[in-house]
C-alpha cells in the first residue's frame, strides 16, 4: 500500500523553484537578460538573443555597451550611476538595435537593479520588448498629421490666392463688360477693341488661375465631384455654344453632329462641361487657318464616347509621350498660342475621377482625335433634368442683356452684403440694368442681419468673407428667425473652393456666384427670381 504523502506519479510532482523559473525565463516571449554591475551579460534568454540578432554565447562574451547605439552610450552611464547611487529603482530607454546581418529592429530596454536583503546592489534584469510595430505605427500617425496639415495649409493657402486674385479681377472684367454694354455711353470701335483687350487678358488670367487651383484640388484630393444623369447632348451643345466665337474669329468650321436624346453618362455637368470646352478650345487654337473642328458623340456597349477631332498640326509620337505632363506646352511655348500647359492634365484627371478614360491618336500635319469614354447609364425620370438649374453654375441658356419688359411693374429689393466699396460699385452698376430691382447695402455682416430683420428683402446677396463674420454665420442666424428664415439667399464670393460652394449648399443658397462676376449671369438669376415672385404674387 502505498503512503498517501509519496507521490502517486513523478512526472506530477511540481518543479522545483529554481526549475520552475527557469523554465519561464526560457520560454518568455520578451528578452530577459541578467548583467553584472559593471554591464556584462551573466545570462540571456533566447527571446533576447533573438531580438538583438547575436547568439546567446556571443552576448555572454559582450558587454552591453557593445550592443547599445553609440549615441545612448552617455545617457545609459548616467542612468546607470543613477540607479546604483539608489536615486531610482529602474530606467527605461526605447532605441534602434543594429543586428549583425546588417538588419534593425526598435525595442524597449527596461533595467531593473536587484538587491540583496541588506541593501546591497547584486546585479541588473534587463527586459528587451520589440516595439518596431508600434513605432512604424507612431511614425505613419505622425506621417498622417504634418500631411493632414500640410493638406490642410495648401488648402488655406489656395483658397486665400484665390480670394486675392478674385476680388481685383471682379472689378477688371466687371467694369468692362459695363463699358461694351453701356446703351447710354456706346464705346467707339477704337474703345471696344481697347475694352476687348482688357476682357481678354482679364479672362486669360482667370483660366490660369482656375487650372493652377483646379490641378492642386485634384492632386490633394480635394475636388468633389456631383456624378449625375446627364444628357450628352445637353453638354455638348452647352460647350459649343461657349467657344462658337472663338471657332469664329479664327475662321474655322465647327462640325457638331447631334448627340442622339437617348445617350446619358454618369459625371458632373460642371466638369464634363469644363472638359469638353477645354478639349475644343485647344482644337481651335492649335488649328490651322480654315480648319475643321468636328465633336460627336456615340454608344459603344456600356459607355459614350465623345470625340474632338481637328485638322490642326497634329503630335509627333514623342509630343504624345509627354502630353499629360504638367507645364510641358510640346513647343507651343515659341508661339503666339496662349496657354500654360496643365489644361489637358486637368482634362485626364477629371477623367479619371469620373471613372472614364482618355485617348489620344494624331498624325503630325494631319490632326488629332481625343476620346472621352464614360460610363452610360439610363435616362431618368423627367423631373431629374429640373435640377440641373442648381448650384454651382448648373443653370440654361443665358437670357443674355435683355430688358425685363416682360414683368409686371413693381419694384423688387435686393440687399447686397459687401465690405468691398468696389464690389459694391461693380453690381450697383449692374442694377442699372434691372431698374425695377432696388439695391440696399450692408458694410458687415451684423448690419446684413439687422437690415434683413428690419426690413426683408426680397433677395440677399451674400459675400462669403465679411469683415465681422462670414456669409454663412449671417445665413445661419437669418435661418434662425422665423420671420427671415425663408428669405432666398445667393452667394457672391471670391472663394470658389468646393467645400465652400458646398457648404452654401447645403443651408439652401439658391446659386452661388463665384468672382470675377458673371454678369449676364446674376442679371438672368434676377429675371427668373423676379419672375418667381411675379408668379407667387399671382397664385395668391
């Protein structure tokens, strides 16, 4: 019989201490290494071994400073006497462990000093933990943030040049296009072509400007798109009525065969508009004298590929290598042809993001044909078309300079809020256009708040960038009174960054006009809201 205090099996008999904590100290997942006073290994796990990338019988020939970065070399000593002169218990280092195969790794060092029951300092534990994840992590956050801020200054900075840049071309083209419609002070045609030239340099200077800031939204992510149902031939017939003056005062044939009223594509009216004209614009300036310039648009199986074509000087195979390059004008920087080189790019880009390609073939002395493949999509309900008549210049056909003999007598209101005296002067002019509307005018936006209170008018034009506060605090303290909250409000601003326009949007501006004014624009938001409240007043 056997003692019920032998063991009954000595594979179940505990280990003994030592034993036991040998074991953990073998099997550890962290490095544990135990050093003399003066730093020299006693002991080291595989763990440890592992991390530093040396042997475990060649850590025990070396002393730790042989492994450490030389640059820790002074701060570890000083911890070191720190520790022993019984100032701290422990110290703590993160650093870069060279490894012999001529590899890397980041770990964290902890040293711990062990003492005997009286006090005595014995040796050193030291834990070694790879930390080589969380420090790429660290580093790709930190990486994120200065781009974060990096992205988010760009932004500030372009929106601000725009501002700049705007608000003094506002007053450049603004005027001229006053002076060449003047009924009552008609230039002489040495005048008209002196105000031609100012409307032309003027209009010059905007493009480039809208491509510099276009290509920096686009390479920092920042341009949004509104992907619709679009009418092809809708657009298309939009964007050749925008440069049949210019085919036409260069002498050209401009060739556009109907788009078939079936075809519909999924892009933004605004950009597919802004490619197309860029397209035939460049196959008007790079023509020759009595070229064609022929667009069409067709169906092939899920997409609608539209085609420029010209007759022009063509690309050389080494031109078509670099035509998507940035500021590279091909040559066309020893003509007289204006331009700054980044059109195109914009052009594939904007492609790109609509999820369609671009192509390209020319034959030098012959021409060139692009290509923009889009996806198709169905026609639909009648009703959707109606909202192309909405923000960001999505509106019909301009109703041009015509008097408003149409409407009903009476006078209409308009309450324009500016800090700019000039801007001011520039739409005061306008007004003489539309005599039945009235112009009031607010300096700041407290005043635009307290006159609209006072007196509702019945539309508020809004500068975005007032001297009190911005165009939408006015709009959101408006929203805040019932008795202004449904006065209809239109955006006049030098910022025409998207997430500007889109914030407008959403609070329920009815357009948002960017500066330089459009003037043939804001005198045809003025007929149809006139016209709206004519058609009001009569259904009441």
């Amino acid at each position: 019989m056997v003692s019920p205090s032998a063991p009954q099996n000595t594979d179940d008999a505990p280990p003994r201490r030592d034993e036991h904590y040998r074991q953990m100290f073998e099997a550890a997942g962290i490095g544990i290494a135990r050093l003399s006073l003066s730093g020299r290994f006693l002991e080291v796990n595989p763990r440890f071994a592992e991390i530093t990338g040396h042997r475990r019988d060649q850590l025990l020939q070396l002393h730790q400073q042989d492994i450490a970065p030389p640059d820790d070399l002074a701060t570890e000593s000083a911890l070191i006497e720190a520790t022993l002169a019984g100032q701290q218990n422990r110290y703590k280092l993160e650093r870069f462990y060279s490894r012999p195969d001529g590899s890397g790794v980041w770990a964290l060092l902890t040293v711990a000093l062990v003492r005997d029951a009286q006090g005595l300092a014995q040796y050193f534990v030291a834990l070694l933990e790879d930390i080589s994840e969380r420090r790429r992590f660290e580093e790709a956050m930190t990486s994120a943030k200065a781009a974060e801020r990096a992205s988010k200054a760009k932004t500030d900075f372009l929106s601000s040049m725009s501002h700049e840049l705007r608000t003094p071309l506002n007053a450049m083209l603004g005027f001229a296009q006053l002076l060449r419609v003047d009924r009552n002070n008609p230039l002489n045609e040495a005048q008209k072509k002196k105000v031609a030239h100012i409307e032309n340099a003027g209009a010059h200077l905007l493009a480039m400007l809208s491509d510099v800031l276009d290509l920096s939204r686009i390479e920092a992510g920042g341009l949004t798109l509104n992907l619709e149902a679009l009418s092809v031939s809708g657009v298309l017939d939009e964007a050749v009525a925008l440069v049949s003056n210019q085919a036409s005062q260069t002498q050209l044939s401009l060739v556009h065969t109907p788009a078939d009223d079936s075809l519909f594509i999924k892009a933004d009216r605004v950009r597919l508009r802004q490619i197309m004209v860029n397209l035939l614009s460049n196959a008007i300036k790079y023509n020759r004298p009595g070229g064609r310039v022929m667009v069409e648009a067709q169906a092939v199986e899920a997409s609608v590929v539209i085609s420029v074509v010209d007759t022009g000087r063509g690309l050389s195979e080494e031109q078509q290598t670099h035509l998507f390059e940035p500021f590279n004008r091909l040559g066309a920087e020893r003509t007289t042809v204006e331009g700054t080189g980044i059109g195109l790019v914009i052009v594939k880009r904007l492609v790109d993001l609509m999820h369609g390609r671009l192509e390209v073939s020319s034959q030098v002395d012959v021409g060139t044909r692009f290509q923009v493949w889009l996806p198709a999509t169905r026609n639909p309900h009648a009703e959707i078309e109606a909202a192309h008549s909405g923000m960001g210049g999505r509106t019909g056909p301009r109703s041009g300079w015509g008097a408003l003999d149409t409407l009903n007598p009476g006078r209409f209101t308009i309450l324009y809020a500016e800090d700019n005296a000039v801007n001011v002067e520039l739409v005061r002019q306008v007004l003489h256009m539309r005599p039945k509307w009235m112009l009031e005018v607010a300096r700041c936006g407290a005043e635009a708040i307290e006159m609209a209170r006072s007196m509702p008018p019945d539309l508020l034009l809004l500068d975005m960038h007032l001297g009190d506060m911005s165009g939408l605090d006015v709009s959101d303290a408006l929203a805040r009174d019932a008795d202004t909250s449904d006065i209809p409000r239109v955006a006049l601003s030098a910022d025409a960054m998207p997430d500007q326009i889109s914030a407008a949007q959403a609070r329920g501006f009815l357009d948002y006009l960017t500066k330089p004014l459009d003037v043939a624009r804001l005198l045809q938001l003025l007929d149809r809201h006139a016209q709206e409240i004519q058609v009001g007043a009569a259904s009441q």
